[in-house]
C-alpha cells in the first residue's frame, strides 16, 4: 500500500514539475535555516552539561541600586566566602576562585638551572582543592588529595604543561617552580587534561594557584582587598553547590539577609541597596547582565531572532505548499471521485496526499544537506566560536527525520483533509466546484498568500528601521575626536610613573604623531570607574555616584573635548581640582556652568574645588545615557598611552606604529603590545546590532523569495486555469496590457492588504526595539510606504513572468486547449 502512495506520489510530482520545483526549493530553505539554527542552539546549550549535579551548581552574583541606576556584577566581597560557609546550611560545596593576570612568568624547570622567561599568560586562578571536586578534571599527574592544598602550589592543565615544558612526561614537570611577577613563587603539583576534551565549557582555566597563596600572605590579601566588604569586582567568584533537597528560593532569601546584615551605615543613610542572588550554571552562558567567566556570553537575544526567521521561513514555505496543493484540487477532482467510487475510503485518501507532502519535503530535505554549506558561510557572523558541524553526527539525521515528518503534517494535513472531503458523485458530475466549498478554499488561499506578504513587508520594514538606526549611532557626533586616534596600554601592575612617562615622551618623538596623552582609558570605552562623590549646597548633602576619567594636560586637547566654563586642570600627579561635565553641573543645581566654578566636592574626606565644566560627550555606546562625570589628574591610574596621528600622514601611520612596539618593547619586554583605534573600537561596540541588521537583510531576502515563489506557483496555476478566458478576451480585442492588469489584480489588492496589517504590526515592534537605546533615531513615516511599494515591485516582477506570457499566447491555440 505504502509502495503504491509513493508511485502516485512521484507520478504527480513529474507531472506538475514547476510547482513541485517551487514546494521543493521553498521547504528546502526553511529547513536549511531550521538546520543550522538547531546546530548553533545545541553548541550553545550543550556547555557544562557534563558537570556532574550541574542542575544543583550556582554562582553567587550581586545586585545594586543607587540613585535610580541598577547594576550587576558576577562577582562578590571576598569576605563573603567565609561568610557563606559558616552563616548558610543546606550547601554541600563552595567554590571560590580569584582571576590572576601577571604581567610576567619565570619558569624553573627541575633539573636545569637557568630560568625561562615567558610573556604574560592569561587564564590563570587562584584556588583550592573545592574548585576541582565541582569540575571533573583528569589528573595526568599529582592528585586532588594534595595539589593546592598548601601555599606555594600550582596545577597546570595539559596544555599550559607542554607550552612550559615541551616534550617533557608529566611526572618530571611536577616539582617545577613557576614565578609570577618576581613575587609569587609556586611548585608544580599536578597536572589536569584539559576540561574542554569533556565537552564545551565556559571554565577555560589554564593554571590554578593554591588560594592559600593569598590567605597567608598579608600583602596579598590587602592587594586583593581579601577583607573588605566595600570593595567587589568581577575577578572574585563564588560557587555552590546546593545540597540535595535544598530549594534555590530558601537559599537566595538567606543570602538577601546575609547582604543586609553586611550593608554599611553610610550605604543605609543614601538608600543604597546590595543583595545576592542565585544563578544557576545552565544560565551563566547566556546572561550579559552577569557575563560568563572568560569572554563574551552567548547572544540569546540573537539565537532567539534566528530560531523566529527559521519558524517564519518554515511557515512560509508551508503556506506556499498549502496554497498550491488547494489550487490544484479542480484538477485531480476526478481522480479522488474514481478512487472513492471504487471502495477507497477517506482514510486511506488522507494517507495517500500525506505520502505525497512526505515525498515533497524528504526531497527538501535531502537538498536541504546540500544547501547546508552554503548558508553556514551566509550565518557565518553568527556562529558562535569554537562551532564546528558534522554531517555525519546522529543528532543531524535525527533532527532532519523529525523535522520532516512535523513539516510534513503542518505543510499536508488541510490539503489532505480538503481533498479527501469531496463527494464522489458531485466530482464525477464536474460539480466539485458548485458549492461553498470553492469559495472557502478561495477564501482560505487568499488568507494564507496575505498572512505571507505580512511577513515579507513586516521584515522589510523592520530592516530599514535597524539600517536607520545603526547609521544614526554611527553618524551621531559623540562629543569628542575619534578619527586618527589610537591607544595602548601599559602593564597594569607596573607601579612606575616613570617608566609610562619615558614611553609616553618617547612616542611623542615619533613621525606622525600629532599628540600623546596618558590616560585611565580612552574617551569611549567600555569600561567604568565609578566614585562616590559629596556635595553640600549648605542645606542637605547630596552623595552622587560619578563616572571618573584621569588623564594629563593633554588629555582633553587630544580628544577636542571643549571647557565652557572655567578652566582646565593645573598640572598636578593627585587630585588637587576637577573638571565636571554639564550632566553633573545640572545635578548638582546649577543652571549657568559658570555658577558651579569655585563651589568644593567632598573627595574621600577631601575638598576640592570645581574649576571647569567641560562639554557632556558620550563616554560609552548609545544603549547608556550620559552620567555625571568628573575629570581629574591622577597619575597612578593613567596606564593608557592615547595617540593623535596626523591624519595627513596615513601612508606613514604603519611604520609609526612599528616604531611604538619597539619603544614599548624595550621598557617592558615580558609585557605585551597591542593597540586599538577609537573609531574601529566605537563601530566594534555595535557588532550586536549590525548583526541584527544582517539577519534581517537575508531574513527579508528569503521571506521575498519564497514568498514569490508562492506567488509564482498561484500564477502559473491561474493562467493556466484561464486560458480560454484570456484567449476570448484577445479575440474580442483586449489588449496585452489589459488581460496583464486582470491577471494581476487580485493578487495586487492581497499586497496591499498585508501593507494594512503590517504596517502597525511594524511599528509596534519596531518602537519595542528601540526601547533598548538611550539615544536613538525617529521611526519614519516614508519607511513603511517604502516597505510596501518594494513588496509591490518584487510581486509585479514575479508576476509579469507568467501573466506576459500568457497574455501574449496565440488566441487560436488558447481556445483550442481542453
């Protein structure tokens, strides 16, 4: 039975090739599209599956407020390891880590007498032995009974083990000693393989140092603020893993009491607010508020998109398959009424249209494999790093199978349904027609092409709107100078004033150079230095928390950033006065900018004077509004060297360049050089969103497609139903142009009424998104008649190819066809 649905099957395919070409190549795209989403969702969420109890595994991560303005971190107070373990029940592991990033390494291998230097690694953590029974490493050498468990120790993964001692057993590399910085000295005491053999893994680590190392160590533990509950940051992590039983909920309620019991006096008075809160392991993937623990998180935003264009593209196609299934139902009207007169029963009718949507898209799908390559370098932006495909991985077939039969049952159940309905004798009585039914299916062909030119002009529409949106952010005057402006930075530990100031008086001397300057950062970044700064106005003090910049006297004459009132800075190494900008000017009451030169702000017990108000100037990307800023001169944080090039001389900034890295290289040789142009790193900032832009472009370019290929498919089947209409109407002295404007209107007046639908659907979605930008563009009223008249130029080309054509035909030959 099964053999013969097939043969019938593939009989009908041959004999509508054109239609069965257009179902084949609109299902194919979807399910390509299906595919490489369902290969970027699974690398994406398959990362630390392989913990063991990985759904009883937190982090500890901290919630703020403050005047208005909420903030997130992923990392805690270090005291609050201590805390957690001895004031919380119902945790069976606590895990805590610290990031380490020396500027230099000297390994001593054992049995050999001269050290070798090595560059500043990364990847590197203090911690204990709690770190590796969370993780399920492999120890290649040493065990987890003893390594890290005094001070002075340090496991290596495989990796960092070959990089410090090439073609060595692992057995001879334990007992070498590895120093950091000149100050830190720990032996080799065990090896691990690396965790990413288990699977994908945010715990890239490459080398952990006993945390006792810091505990014992009073200057490390005041370097790294060990006792301080003021002081928190991202390096600090904290990991638990709850006994069995307990319930997350019970737990964040502890730790929201614990906060609170550790809040300042100071912090209460301002209303400020400090909590912590579980994050689950499954989470710490995809959450930008928190981050991951090393590099950017997963795009969730982005996969989202896309797994909606693959459904859309899908729907698409389905409707295309539906549609002209229907259409042809006149057509095989007299097969269905022989096939139910001679016993066949709807059943068996349904199985057999189902056999055929089967065939259609198993076909889609086969090609689909095809097609694969060539929409993974179309997405390749997209994919996530470290992605890599198989096509011979059983979770590929399984999806296709799957996917196929669901495709199948959405693309062929109303079809099969409405078909297997008709009368048999109303059929072979030519009188399939003569009902309600005709105009119900009409009905329903006409519903299925709108809800497809919805789709298509709603994603038009919404690429204009991200393409107008980008070039505002790209285009907007940020306040500042960031065209032939590059910077790179010093070791952060370096301590020595001098040595930055050599590099800074050496790159002055430079061709090309128009100006240098020493800086905290670069005017637009994407990090924040934030104070907590007073002011009394004589009646109430206001406490504000300020973004700070530090830089030198040249700082603001680099970045072309005006003083309106006052003056700038006198030289100084400390902070002696400052320079506020006019978001802070206005916060602090003050209209004029002039009226708030000479009034004093309370800096750490400390008055200084207001002496300039510089111009407001977008200090981080449009998502962020303009905070309150002060300038200052602070030697000890200004580690960035930032560089005027003269823009005249662009054929000379490559040796310049050069010659930075040489000077660089001879004051600090273990360190590494790399540097970065401003307005590169500005556009970098809004990868997220030119991504987006992207996926709507080939998300509008594929919609269009396939929905013209549905519109393609009705025409032909139109034209070819009217034949001996147009060929009358020819006879009777129409013209080509006028059986061209017949053809073509019904299916015109469905564009414009998906224009109607989708124009306030557009709009809704597109105010929705630019909810997310502080500063953003307008939506613009031409963008949605724009959206329609290309959907209305993409139709009238799709349908001159067949409405000419059959508008043109020999009338004789048009009235002779049966």
């Amino acid at each position: 039975m099964f053999r013969n649905y097939l043969t019938v099957a593939f009989r009908n395919l041959q004999r509508n090739k054109i239609l069965s070409i257009i179902n084949v190549l609109g299902l194919a795209i979807g399910i390509s599209a299906s595919l490489v989403i369902f290969l970027m969702a699974r690398y994406d969420y398959s990362f630390d599956r392989f913990v063991p109890d990985s759904k009883r595994v937190y982090r500890i991560v901290s919630d703020y407020s403050f005047q208005g303005s909420d903030g997130h971190s992923r990392g805690t107070q270090a005291p609050l390891i201590d805390a957690v373990k001895k004031e919380l029940t119902g945790i069976d592991l606590t895990v805590a880590f610290r990031y380490y990033s020396p500027d230099k390494q000297m390994v001593k291998r054992a049995g050999e007498n001269k050290p070798v230097k090595f560059p500043a690694q990364k990847k590197i953590i203090f911690a204990d032995a709690s770190y590796f029974d969370m993780l399920p490493y492999r120890w290649l050498a040493g065990s987890p009974a003893t390594a890290l468990q005094k001070t002075g120790q340090v496991v290596l993964d495989e990796t960092r083990a070959k990089l410090y001692f090439p073609n060595m057993p692992y057995s001879q590399v334990m007992g070498s000693t590895i120093v950091y910085d000149d100050t830190i000295s720990a032996q080799v005491a065990g090896v691990v393989q690396d965790l990413e053999k288990q699977g994908n893994t945010d715990f890239t680590f490459k080398e952990f140092i006993s945390l006792s190392t810091v505990l014992n160590s009073q200057g490390l533990r005041k370097h790294f603020q060990w006792d301080n509950w003021g002081s928190t940051t991202s390096d600090q992590q904290l990991f638990v893993r709850l006994a069995k039983g307990t319930n997350a909920a019970v737990i964040n309620t502890r730790l929201h009491a614990l906060a609170d019991k550790h809040l300042g006096d100071d912090e209460r008075k301002e209303h400020y607010t400090w909590t912590y809160a579980l994050q689950p392991l499954s989470d710490v993937h995809f959450n930008k508020y928190y981050g991951i623990l090393d590099g950017p998180v997963s795009n969730g935003a982005m996969l989202f998109s896309l797994t909606m264009v693959a459904i859309f593209l899908l729907v698409l196609a389905c409707i295309n398959f539906i549609n002209l299934t229907t259409a042809q139902a006149t057509v095989r009207a007299k097969e269905i009424g022989i096939r139910k007169t001679m016993g066949g029963s709807r059943m068996q009718l349904v199985f057999q249209f189902l056999s055929e949507t089967f065939t259609v898209t198993l076909i889609a799908s086969i090609l689909s494999l095809l097609l694969l390559p060539l929409l993974l370098k179309a997405f390749a932006d997209y994919m996530p790093h470290g992605f890599h495909f198989s096509i011979i991985d059983p979770s590929v077939a399984l999806f296709l199978v799957l996917l196929t039969i669901i495709v199948s049952l959405l693309a062929g159940i109303y079809p099969s349904l409405v078909l297997s309905s008709w009368n048999a004798a109303a059929v072979l009585k030519n009188q399939a027609n003569a009902n309600s039914r005709s105009t119900h299916k009409a009905w329903m062909r006409q519903t299925l092409t709108v809800s497809q030119f919805v789709i298509a002009q709603f994603f038009i529409m919404g690429t204009l709107l991200v393409a107008k949106q980008i070039r505002f952010m790209m285009n907007t005057d940020l306040g500042f100078r960031k065209e032939a402006v590059m910077s790179f930075s010093t070791p952060g530990r370096d301590t020595s004033a001098i040595r930055r100031q050599t590099v800074l008086n050496e790159v002055k001397k430079l061709p090309a150079v128009e100006m240098a300057s020493l800086g905290s950062d670069v005017a637009n970044s994407g990090g924040w230095w934030n104070w907590t700064i007073s002011f009394k106005d004589g009646k109430k003090e206001l406490q504000t928390n300020v973004e700070i910049k530090a830089g030198d006297d040249n700082y603001l004459k680099l970045f072309h950033i005006p003083v309106i009132a006052g003056r700038e800075l006198l030289h100084a190494d400390t902070i002696r006065e400052v320079v506020i900008n006019e978001t802070y000017q206005k916060l602090l009451g003050f209209q004029n900018p002039e009226d708030a030169i000479g009034k004093e702000l309370s800096w750490d017990d400390k008055n200084v004077p207001i002496v300039g108000v510089m111009k407001d100037f977008h200090a981080h990307s449009l998502d962020n509004m303009i905070k309150p800023m002060a300038f200052i001169h602070l030697s000890e944080n200004t580690k960035t060297v930032v560089v005027a090039l003269q823009a005249m001389a662009k054929d000379r900034w490559k040796e310049t360049i050069a010659q930075m890295e040489k000077t660089f290289r001879s004051i600090y040789p273990e360190a590494e050089f790399s540097y970065e142009f401003q307005d590169e790193s500005i556009k970098n900032s809004y990868d997220a969103e030119q991504n987006i832009e992207h996926l709507m472009e080939w998300a509008t370019g594929l919609t269009i497609f396939i929905s013209c290929l549905g519109l393609l498919g009705l025409v032909i089947y139109t034209t070819n139903q009217r034949t001996k209409e147009i060929g009358v109407r020819k006879v009777l002295g129409a013209s080509v142009t006028n059986i061209v404007s017949i053809l073509s209107k019904e299916f015109l007046m469905l564009v414009a009424i998906a224009f109607i639908i989708a124009t306030p659907l557009a709009w809704w979605a597109e105010n929705e998104w630019l909810g997310n930008f502080a500063y953003r563009t307008i939506i613009s009223w031409w963008m949605f008649p724009l959206g329609g008249i290309t959907m209305i130029i993409m139709a009238l080309i799709t349908l001159s190819f067949q409405t000419i054509r059959a508008a043109s035909a020999n009338p004789v030959k048009s009235l002779r066809t049966e």
